[in-house]
C-alpha cells in the first residue's frame, strides 16, 4: 500500500509517499480501506512538530478518516466486512489502509459522501462536544467564537444556530460578510476591540466563548464573560505560524502560551461566577502530552483515538444523522489523490477558509 510520510519538521516539502506493507489487524481491530483522509491545520502543527505530544518522524499524518472495512481481527464482534466507518486517528489517516480498534469506529451510511462525512469527523465533532458536553449551551444563550470563518468557527456558527443561541463571532474583515451569513454578529479582530464590542453588543459580556487561540487571546475572553460565563480554551492556533524558524522564538512563545493559559485557568479558580475548560477530542496513545517537543518513534502507524469514544460515537452519530437531513452543510473545498499530499497542505492557507480538504486514496 502506499502512504505519506513527514520525513523531519519543517514545511509542506517534508511530505512524501512512500510504499509498505499493508497493515493486518491485531485483536480487536479492523482494517480500513481509506476513502477520504480530511486535511487540517492540526496536520500542519503535526508537521512542523509544534503540535502537543508530537511524534518523532518519521510518522504518517492524518487525523481523520471515512472508508470501508476490510478485515476483521480477533475478537470483532460489532462490524462487519463492507461496513463504511469513520475514525479519529489523530495521525495516520494519509494512507490506503490503516487499523483502528473496533470500539472507536462509528458506523457510516452508505449514502452519504465519504469526502462531507470525513468533514463531520474533527471539525464538526469539537464543535458539537465544546457546545454540548462541555459548556451545556442552552437554547437563547450568546457565544462568541473566535476564527469564525474557519472550519470549527463555521461548524460552531451552524451547530449554534441549530441550538437557538445569539451567535457573535471574530474574523478578518474579509470574512466577515460570509460569518453574518451564517446568522452571527461579525468583530473584526484587526480593528475592534472584541471585549470592548461584546459588551457594547450584549451589555454584560457572552454567556460562552469558545478559543482556539489561546495565549493573550484566552485572558481577553475571559473578561468577555457574563457572570455565570463559560470559558473553552481548545488550542493554540497562535503557535502555528510561529513554527520551528527559531528555536528561541519558539521556545518562548510556548513560555508565554503556558503562563497565559495557567494565568486565565486561575482566574476561572478565583472566580465563582465563571468557569474555564480545556478541551480535547482526542488521546495520543504513545504520548503523555505535556510538551511541544518530539517523543519516541511511534510505535504504531495510528496515533490516538477519541478521548471518549463513547461520546464520539454518540456524537458523530448525530452529526451524520443532521447531514443526511440537510442541516449541517460541510463544504469540500478540494479532492486530492494521495500522492498530492504536499499540494494538499500548501492549498491549507489559501483553501481552509472555503471549505475541508481531502485526500482520497
């Protein structure tokens, strides 16, 4: 079989296809035969190894799938060959088969496109579980999300809206027509003050706001808050563009990234009336996760799994239910053939702000 391989950090140049063996099921896994791989700004961080609990490379990026099983190991009960499924790997998805543990999986309708339902996977599963699992949003709340018009910020507006909740989100000018059509109140964050217009917006802050900026970012949430406000905290977007050019700027970024997040975690101690979460849709199985740095070669080519596969499954199975009846509209921005990896992630600038890329062995 073949696939991609991040031969040593750096930029989309590191990416290259390789041929191997094919993978054979271990007890209670099964073999995927991969139809869409989608392509995300976390598989970017991957790449450029400034992503939490990193593998050493060599590794196969690729944090979410949709294909069909091919075979069973020992001990599968639940599926059967043929059965289309999704999967959270976290990484190694860029590939022609892979093997995932059967408990993980969630089954896929045949009728739906492999390309939308892998959409549904990442993006639209932390949008569901931040809303609902995390900050128990309820029907004529306000949120604030920041990225609006990206993937998550865009799976955030729909799946809020569905919710019945006043929507607000930040984006740059350019994006901020496209975030009104999605029913939300657009901040331009280059030339607004977002505390400043939330408050002249609601009067006393947003009950929920959702960062996946994190740093500096996350401090200014938090005063965006109402009283009985909740506060999201799920990445640090901030960090990708910093990359590994420098060892001391990055190095100190992610200084000041751990003593803002520990700072705003702090104050969500101090303060009854509001609180501060973390999140994370997924467990890395070779790594504890405390540091941006390169662990031990993986030791298996997929790399995690949902933190809480019940919840996952549960969750994408309502998701896939609300996209057959048309109420969540993932759009597929560009499908690539694998060996276009490379193309793949140098489109992720350009092509995430108008919809998911996919690969498609």
């Amino acid at each position: 079989m073949r696939r991609v391989v991040v031969e040593r950090f750096g930029g989309p140049e590191v990416l290259r296809v390789v041929n191997d063996d094919k993978p054979r099921p271990g007890p209670g896994e099964v073999s995927v035969r991969v139809l869409a791989a989608g392509v995300s700004l976390t598989d970017a961080q991957l790449r450029a190894g400034t992503y939490l609990g990193v593998p050493r490379p060599p590794f196969t990026p690729g944090y979410e799938l949709v294909g069909v099983v091919d075979e069973l190991g020992p001990g599968c009960r639940r599926l059967r060959t043929g059965d289309r499924v999704a999967a959270l790997t976290a990484y190694g998805a860029y590939a022609e088969y892979v093997c995932v543990p059967e408990s993980e999986v969630v089954e896929v309708p045949a009728d739906l496109d492999p390309a939308e339902a892998v959409s549904l996977v990442l993006t639209y599963g932390t949008a569901y579980q931040m809303l609902h699992r995390l900050a128990k949003v309820r029907s004529g709340e306000s949120l604030l999300v920041h990225g609006a018009a990206g993937r998550v910020g865009v799976a955030v507006l729909e799946l809020g809206a569905l919710a019945g909740l006043r929507l607000y989100g930040t984006a740059a000018a350019v994006d901020c027509a496209a975030v009104e059509r999605l029913g939300a109140v657009a901040i331009d964050y280059r030339n607004e003050d977002f505390v400043a217009r939330v408050r002249e917006l609601t009067g006393d802050g947003v009950d929920v706001v959702l960062d996946g900026i994190g740093g500096p970012t996350s401090l200014r949430s938090f005063r965006a808050l109402r009283p009985g406000g909740r506060l999201v905290v799920y990445g640090h977007y901030a960090m990708l563009e910093r990359g590994r050019t420098s060892w001391r700027r990055w190095a100190a970024g992610w200084a000041e990234w751990y003593g803002t997040t520990a700072a705003v975690s702090l104050w969500g101690l101090l303060d009854p009336r509001r609180r501060v979460m973390a999140y994370r849709i997924q467990r890395l199985r070779d790594s504890r996760q405390w540091l941006p740095v390169a662990g031990r070669r993986p030791a298996r080519l997929v790399g995690g799994g949902p933190r809480n596969p019940e919840w996952f499954r549960e969750d994408l199975t309502v998701l896939l239910e609300l996209l057959r009846a048309d109420k969540v509209h993932p759009v597929v921005a560009e499908r690539l053939p694998l060996s276009e990896a490379r193309r793949a992630h140098e489109l992720l600038a350009e092509s995430a702000a108008r919809g998911k890329i996919v690969l498609v062995p």
